[in-house]
C-alpha cells in the first residue's frame, strides 16, 4: 500500500509518499515544495498571489506523488490558527489535495499536529529536532531535503518533510488506512 503524507502552507509544504509491504516501508518521494511571495500587486482580473503559490506548490507535490497513493494523510492545523489571513492560506493547499483526492478516487485522513507528535512520542508536544530524530529512528537512511531558500535552515526544510512523514504514522492507526493495507495485502 502506497500512502502520501502533507504538511501544508503556502511558502513550505511538506511532502512523503511511502510504500508499505512485508518488507516495510519505503520512501518514494520526500520533499518541501516552496513558493516566494510576489511583490507585485494583483488587480481584480489577476491571479491573485495566493492562487499563484498554491498552484506552484500543487504542481511540485503532484508530480512526486503522481496517482500512486491509495491514501492521503494530511496534517490539518488549522483549527489551532488564530490569524485568518494564515487559514485561508493554508485553506488554499488543503482544497487542492481534497480535489486531487475527489477526482483520484483517494482517502483523505487529517490528523492535527498534536496528534502527529502523539502518534511518534505519546504525548502532545516535541521540538521539530525531536520530530526529525524520531522519523530517521522509523525510517532508517532517510534523506531529507537539502536545497534552502531564502534563509531557511536545512533543519527548517527537514521540518516540513518529517511532518508530512509523522502524517502518515499518525494515520497508520486510522481503521480507513488498516482496512486499505489488509485489501492491498
């Protein structure tokens, strides 16, 4: 069974695709997408700025995970935002999974971020360092995404990446994504 994971935004989003099988899992694709905000002022019959970085964000993520998962699990945080201007933002990349999944025929699961850290840790908080540590521990030789922008730490870059991963093994318990990994055998 193939299952993608997202740790969405609009400037880093982060992105897995992992195969499970009797040999265990495997990392297919691992990456942070990332977009820069324009400084030019959009007009009415513009693509607005927003639109213009979801659909860059989109096309990056699409092509890693292609039509393979049979399941998505996305990190949804957006009912811990309190700033509107972020949730919609964010809103923008959480559609576009929700529809690429709609015409695919996928499962989406969404886990919040204090369930992704209860899923690697058993408890609700831990740095990003932690987070990367504990998914090399699960996924042994992995290899994170090196490029940085803009004043990005490689760790930074890593964060996204290991979230999405965490979005998977958060997923793992959900009776959606055992049901799928029996029938896929």
């Amino acid at each position: 069974m193939i299952v993608a994971g997202l740790d969405p935004g609009l400037a880093y989003v982060g992105y897995a695709l992992v195969e499970f099988s009797d040999k265990g899992r495997e990392v297919l694709a691992l990456g942070t997408a990332h977009t820069q905000q324009s400084g030019r002022k959009g007009s009415v019959r513009q693509m607005s700025d927003t639109t213009r970085r979801a659909r860059e964000v989109w096309r990056e993520v699409r092509k890693a995970w292609g039509s393979y998962p049979q399941a998505i699990c996305l990190e949804n945080p957006i009912p811990n935002l309190r700033n509107s201007t972020v949730r919609a933002k964010i809103g923008y990349t959480i559609g576009s999974v929700v529809l690429y999944a709609e015409l695919l025929d996928i499962a989406v699961l969404e886990v919040t971020p204090a369930e992704i850290k209860l899923a690697l840790f058993n408890r609700r908080s831990a740095q990003k360092g932690d987070v990367i540590k504990r998914v090399e521990e699960i996924y042994p030789g992995i290899s994170w995404p090196t490029t940085t922008v803009r004043g990005a730490s490689s760790t930074e870059m890593a964060s996204h990446a290991a979230d999405a991963l965490g979005a998977i093994e958060a997923c793992l318990v959900d009776p959606t994504v055992q049901a799928l990994r029996q029938l896929r055998g």
